[in-house]
C-alpha cells in the first residue's frame, strides 16, 4: 500500500489543467474588475458633464432675466413676482435628445437711490435698484442654482437705456 500511495503524488496528468483553471480564474476576476471601475467612471464622468451642463443653463436664465430687466420702461418693486422661465424659444440652448429647463425668479428689489433733476427734488433723473435674481437650472436629473446680485440705474427719461451692474455671481448648488 504505501508503494501505491507514492504513485499518486508522483502523477503529474491533471496539474497543468489546474494550472489554466487558476490562470483563467484569475483573468476573469481582474476584467470583472475592470469592466466595473469602466462603468462606474463612465457614469461619474456623464453626471459630470450634466452638471455642468446645468450650470451653464442655470447661467444662461440669468442672463436672459437679467437682458429682460435692462430692457424695462419702469423698474418698479413689483419685480419682485417676476419669473422667468424655459420657452420654446430656448430650445436652442440643449444639445438634441437632451431634457433641461431653467427657472429665474426675483429675490428682492430695494430702491436704493433717487436722483432728481433739479434742486427741489420734483423731477426724478433716474431710480437706482439693487436687485437679487436666483436662477435654477436641471439637466438630466442634476441641479444647479446661481444667485446673482445687480443694480439697475432705470432712467425716467425715454430714450436712454438702462444700466446694469453685476454686485456679485455666485453658484449655490
């Protein structure tokens, strides 16, 4: 018996098919591997790119509201209801087959200075506002929001434009 057990370890046959099965185990675990880091980097790059993509969305609002509001007659405090939001019109701003949309709403309008015309203060020159826009833009699921801060120099007299100055731009979220 111990002449037939020698033989057995001595038998070399079935080792180099363990030697594939553990070389072909071990490739497949490290492309299982792979294949997953891949998808994963894939989606963190997709939500990336919608991300910044809905920033320049949310930004593109604030620039349309913020147009719209230098292009007034009469500033007044009943700003403050404004909303601006996506229309067909700026369909343009997507690439195709991609969903989005931005909303812009006023935050606040304070009157900050008048200037009048003449000394007694009965002719006003123009009206000085200091206004808070928040912008807020989704693009495939991922959102952005922009808030901006601007004075608006409204003119009473027809024909001079209004003026606008950026205080502050900042994203939120």
């Amino acid at each position: 018996m111990p002449g037939g057990r020698k033989l057995m370890f001595n038998n070399n046959k079935g080792s180099a098919l363990v030697m594939v099965m553990m070389y072909a185990l071990i490739l497949t675990i490290l492309g299982t591997s792979v294949l997953a880091i891949t998808m994963n980097e894939y989606r963190m790059e997709k939500a990336y790119r919608d991300s910044v993509a809905a920033y320049y969305l949310a930004e593109a609002g604030l620039e349309k509201a913020i147009y719209n509001i230098a292009e007034m007659e009469n500033i007044s405090t009943d700003l403050s209801f404004q909303i601006w939001e996506m229309d067909a019109g700026d369909q343009d701003l997507l690439k195709p087959g991609s969903h989005g949309n931005y909303t812009v709403s006023v935050e606040n309008v304070q009157l900050d200075d008048i200037i009048y015309v003449d000394e007694q203060q009965t002719v006003v020159y123009k009206r000085i506002y200091k206004i808070s826009l928040k912008s807020r833009a989704s693009m495939e699921g991922m959102t952005r929001e922009i808030e901006a801060g601007i004075k608006v120099e409204d003119y009473e007299a027809g024909g001079i434009e209004n003026k606008v100055e950026i205080l502050y731009w900042r994203q939120i979220r």
